[in-house]
C-alpha cells in the first residue's frame, strides 16, 4: 500500500480553503510549525479510510479540529467553515489506484464513502466508476457495501477471524491493523505496542494484529487449536445429553445404568459393555433376564387353556391367599426401603451441608490471609498466645501441646480444608448414587405392590363369578404379562439405540484426540520464531543506533508469545520495576525500533505489511538530535526497497535539513498554515519541494 496524495477542500464565508499533499516513494518528510495543521493531515488520512475509531470511541462527530469543521483562523481573523471534505489516493501493491472521499462537513452523511476507481487527484481528468460504500455501521467490514470489506480487499488482505470476548467470531477489524504503521500523534507515542480500539472487545487484539501483519502460523495453529477444542466441547457436550438421555430410558422403568462412561472415550464398545438393571424385591438383575423369565413364564400360561372358575376354585384361594402374602410382604419391604431411602436422603443432605462449612472455612481463611498480606495485626496478640489484657500465655486448646508440635499456617489450613472437600466431593457423589438407586428400588417394589393389589382383587372377583365362566384372574394375568413384555422391548429398544449412539461420538472423539497430536505443542512455528528472531535483531540494531542507554541493548528480545519487547523476561511496559528504570526518551526508541522493525522485516520474509509508515511527530520526549537524525537515516533506506516512510515534523527547520544532507528524501515544508486561502477556480494548494 502507498498513499499517492491527501486534498482537503473546505468551503468557508472568506472562499474556498484547502491543501494537497502528494506522497513518492522512500522517506518523504513534511515540516511545518508547530498548531499549523500537521496533525489535521494526518487525522484526515485516517478519516479518509474509516480508520476514526483509532482516534476515538464516538460515532456522532467526526474526531477532526474545528479547522476544518467549523471555524477557521486565516490572517488573523476566524472564518466560518460551511462544508468540507476529504479526498485520499492510495495504491495497492498490483499498481492500481483508487480515491477515496468523505464529507466532514456538508449535507452528506458522514459515514458514507465513495471510492473513485482511478487516479483521479494526481491524473485529472481520468474517467473513473464511482461506488457508494458505508462505514460505522454493522457489516462494514463483512458485506459487499461495507468500505472496510472492499478496502481489505483492494490491498488484498485475506483478513483472520477473530473472536471476541462474547464468543462471537468476527474478521480482524482494519482498526486493529493500522495503528502498526500509522502513528499520530495525540495517542500513537504513548505505548510501544499502539493504543488499539477496545470498543471492538476483541480477544488478544495486539496478538493477532501482529500475527496478521507478520503473516506467522500461530494464528492458523490458535484457530485449529480453537476449533479443535470447540468439537471437543461439543463432543463433551453431546456425550453428556446422550448419557441422560440413557438414563432418562432407565429412570422410566425404575432401572439403571451400569457400566456406561460418563466421560468421552477411545474405544467402544468398552470392554465391559453397558447394561440396564432393574431391582427384582432385594436384588438387581438386567433388563435382559427379566425379559427372559417373562417370556418363559407366558409361554407355559399360553400352553395352558383358560381355567374356568369351577375348575380352579381351590387354587384360586390358594393364589388368593398367596398374593395377599405377597402384598403384605412387598409393602413391609417397601416400607423398610423407604426408611432407608430416608436415611441416605439425609446423609445427602449432611455431605451438602458439610461441603457448605469446609468453603465457608476456605473463603474465612482466605480472607485472613489476604489480610496479613495487606499488613493487618488484628488479632495478632491473641495468635500468638498471648492475652491482650494481662498478657500472661494463653492456650487455644483443651490439651496442651507437645513442645515439638506446631499450629498449622493459614496456607497448610487452606490446602488441607481443600483436600478434605475434594474428599467430601467423592463421598457427596457415591451418596447420590446410592440414594438414586434405593429410589429406583422403591418405585419398582411400589409398582409390585400395586400390581399386587390388582392381582389380589381379580382373585376375588373370579371367586365370586359364575363358576362357568373362565377365570378372570387368568385372563388378566395373562394380558398384563404381555403388556409388561412388549413395555420392556420397548425400552430394550430404546436402550439399545441410546447406546449405539455413543458409537458416532467414540468416532469423533477419537479424531480430535488425533488432531490434538498432529499440533504442535506451542502455537508458534519454527517459521514463527524465525520471524520473531529477525525482528528480534532489528529491534536490538536499531535501539543501538538510536542510542539506547536504560540497560544492555543486547538484553532487548520480542516475547513469541506475546510479541511485546521484554527485558530478561520482564514486559518493558508492564513491568513496574523497568517503568522506573526506562527513560520516557528511550520509550520513544523502542517505539520506532518496534515499528519500524516490522517494516524493515518485510523487506526479507513474506508478510503482510503494506509496506509504508507514517509518523506523526516522531521526535517525542525531547529524544537527542543524534537519535533523530539517525532515525531518518534508517528511514532513507525504505526507498531500496520501493516502500514508504512519511513524517510530519515541526523540528527546527535548518536542524532537519542538516540531518536529511546527503540521504535519499523528499522534503516539503509547508510555511504558514497548512489550510490556504484557494482562487474561486483554483484547486487545492499542492505542497512544494
């Protein structure tokens, strides 16, 4: 990317105002005083490319001087501005032009913005399309019409998806990418890595800028990490559904599940295969077997004609007395189940509770200590066994203690409060599971008993029948036997596909598991680090030749994993005991060294970069001329490598032009204000070498 040139066309009460400034190649220098109008070239550049979030949070004005909003000074008199504008040729790297335009002022809307498919600035005259775009507003940067979503791809940025601190995946925002090579001046020299908009509430928006503009793979390896996880979760996720599922089909037939993982695995079926047992009065038998005996059974009553009642008078009292037997027995059982139901219901309850206290001591505890960091001492006479009042030795227990035994820390109370809730944790789990299952129990032995009492008055009723009738005992033993049989098959079946559903799941886990392998441990490649290395040594041979002097230059090194400078391990920025220890003047350095490093890298490896920076009042801090002037001199080499280097500076005139004698440059001072007074039919004031 190359900014090729910037015309400001503002309309006032005193005529037309206005400045063009071009841009060539290699380092071009702008000078001008210091209120005269530097920095409302720069912010307009910025506003030219929808880039005013860089400046600031708000959308309901434009972040740009009253100069060119609403009054403006010229010879000696303020002027009232009645509209205004702002044009901005750039060129991409394939050669081709486009303008950009912007009413700051006007009937316009100011988020709208349309772009000149030519060059139509520095070649007046040449028929160009023209296309209406928006910005600050949703989709800019992901639909057809946004300015943002054309602009990435005119300089044929392929931009990341990034997500945000929601979860939402969005592209990396150009706002995000162009603090790295454009640097104004009101916020750009306060931090090494550039001030970025947070109002976007991207994740590691520094990071992935970086890792953008580097073009490194730690991006491609986070995102499939990313993805890779997020399948995981979701595995996790269904697993878990499945399972309840599973055991939704147990709970409905007073069963439960045995064998079946709770957690995703790598083989299945597993090597002791799930199975559905239900209780049988005091025992547990599976699914299966029960099915079998019922099958049986039905089978010798289907052998056997229906009995009419005068042929089974006998029996039939016998059964009667039987199944009264029975029901008595069953509910004696039940009751006693129900007891201990109880019973395993409060030691649930107990645990729960126990489990409340042991985090009310870890928090109690925590606060305790939290308060001797902070240096509190209340208390401390008591601690140390001593009473506050008549100061004689007081003991916190009912038996002393051996001479060699000592009072556990708040540290040894907290990890051993910890341990004893993760012990607690396990004990609450097998209680539940203890109690889940007597529950079960309970509604199978209540189901008998209700079965029973059925059984027990069709006895009666086929006793106090016509004896030619068949026997109405059998006829309904026989019919609730095959209901109970196909209720059963029914939930075998529904068991069965529950459980082969787990089949898909061991699949795709069994992938990610794979995937995760095939990743390198740490998101960033040997190609990475290169990078970061030679970025690394640009960093360093800068901070020399600017004249670096905190610490050892050679100590400086690019973190790969957070791609800031540290200082033996420490952030330079982050770091309280380096804040104090770096000059405001050698911040500035690192700066430059920073950015411009990114620069100068893309000279050898691929990147991303566009291949140009503009500073804005770089000589911050009153950093020595000698740094200054060798910034420009490394500044001049960008024209061996066709890329663009633009400062705007206010530094003492005769000082700059000595410091730019014998370097390749453009230099435009610019006398006066930078906003001229234009002839009704003249265009914008073009700078002047």
């Amino acid at each position: 990317m190359r900014f090729r040139r910037l015309q400001i066309r503002l309309q006032t009460t005193d005529g037309p105002y206005g400045v063009a400034l071009d841009f060539p190649d290699g380092l071009v220098v702008f000078w001008a005083d210091n209120s005269t109008g530097k920095s409302t070239c720069v912010k307009s550049i910025l506003v030219a490319l929808g880039m005013e979030a860089m400046l600031t949070v708000s959308r309901s004005d434009l972040p740009l001087p009253p100069a060119v909003k609403s009054r403006l000074a010229a010879n000696g008199e303020e002027v009232d501005v009645l509209e205004s504008e702002v044009f901005l040729e750039i060129e991409n790297d394939r050669g081709q032009r486009i303008v950009t335009q912007r009413t700051i002022k006007g009937e316009r809307d100011k988020n709208l913005i349309t772009v000149h498919g030519g060059p139509v600035l520095t070649a007046p005259g040449t028929s160009a399309p023209t296309r209406d775009f928006f910005v600050n507003q949703a989709g800019a940067a992901t639909r057809e019409h946004g300015f943002h979503h054309f602009l990435a791809g005119f300089l044929g940025w392929k931009l990341p998806t990034v997500q945000n601190f929601d979860g939402d995946e969005y592209p990396l925002y150009l706002q995000c990418v162009f603090p790295y090579f454009v640097v104004e001046q009101t916020r750009g020299w306060s931090t090494i890595q550039p001030p970025l908009p947070n109002h976007f509430r991207i994740r590691d928006a520094h990071k992935r800028a970086v890792e953008f503009l580097l073009d490194l793979d730690a991006h491609q390896v986070a995102l499939r990490r990313q993805e890779i996880l997020f399948e995981k979760s979701r595995v996790e996720s269904d697993w878990a559904a499945k399972v309840t599922q599973a055991n939704d089909v147990a709970e409905a037939i007073a069963g439960t599940i045995q064998a079946l993982p709770r957690h995703p695995v790598l083989t299945w079926p597993p090597q002791i295969p799930p199975s559905l047992v239900i209780p049988s009065g005091s025992n547990w038998i599976t699914l299966d077997q029960r099915m079998a005996a019922r099958a049986s059974e039905l089978e010798k009553l289907v052998q056997q004609e229906i009995p009419r009642v005068q042929e089974i008078v006998s029996s039939a009292e016998s059964d009667l007395v039987r199944a009264e037997q029975q029901t008595r027995d069953q509910q004696a059982l039940l009751s006693r189940l129900l007891d201990k139901l109880e019973m395993e219901q409060q030691e649930v309850a107990r645990v729960e509770e126990r489990l409340t206290l042991i985090d009310d001591d870890i928090q109690r505890n925590k606060d305790v200590r939290t308060l001797k960091k902070l240096g509190s001492r209340q208390g401390a006479a008591i601690d140390g066994g001593t009473c506050p009042i008549c100061h004689q030795s007081i003991q916190d227990s009912l038996l002393p203690l051996a001479a060699d035994q000592a009072v556990m820390t708040l540290d040894e109370n907290i990890d051993f409060l910890t341990e004893q809730r993760r012990t607690f944790e396990v004990v609450l789990s097998n209680a539940k599971r203890v109690a889940d299952a007597r529950a079960s129990q309970v509604r199978t032995v209540h189901d008998e008993v209700n079965s029973l009492r059925e059984s027990v008055r069709a006895l009666r009723q086929t006793l106090l029948s016509d004896g030619r009738v068949p026997s109405i005992a059998a006829i309904r033993s026989r019919i609730e036997l095959e209901t109970a049989i196909r209720r059963d098959e029914q939930y075998a079946e529904q068991f069965k596909k529950s459980v082969g559903r787990f089949t898909e799941l061991v699949e795709r886990w069994r992938a990610i598991q794979d995937e995760l392998q095939k990743l390198p441990k740490s998101d960033v490649t040997d190609r990475d680090k290169a990078k970061i290395t030679k970025w690394t040594e640009s960093v360093r041979n800068q901070l020399t030749q600017y004249g670096f002097g905190s610490f050892q230059v050679d100590q400086v090194v690019v973190s790969p994993d957070s791609y800031r400078p540290e200082h033996e391990g420490f952030d330079l920025e982050s770091s309280f005991a380096l804040q104090t220890s770096i000059s405001a003047s050698d911040l500035i350095r690192t700066i430059w060294s920073y950015l411009t490093g990114l620069l100068e890298l893309s000279r050898t490896v691929k990147t991303n970069h566009p291949g140009c920076i503009i500073f804005d009042e770089p000589r911050q801090q009153s950093a020595r001329d000698v740094s200054f002037a060798e910034l420009l001199r490394r500044a001049s080499s960008a024209s061996d490598s066709n890329q663009q280097v633009i400062f705007f500076t206010s530094e003492n005139i005769e000082r700059l032009r000595m410091h730019l004698s014998g370097l390749r440059h453009t230099l435009f001072p610019i006398n006066g204000r930078v906003l001229k007074k234009l002839s009704p039919d003249q265009g914008p004031a073009t700078n002047s070498q």
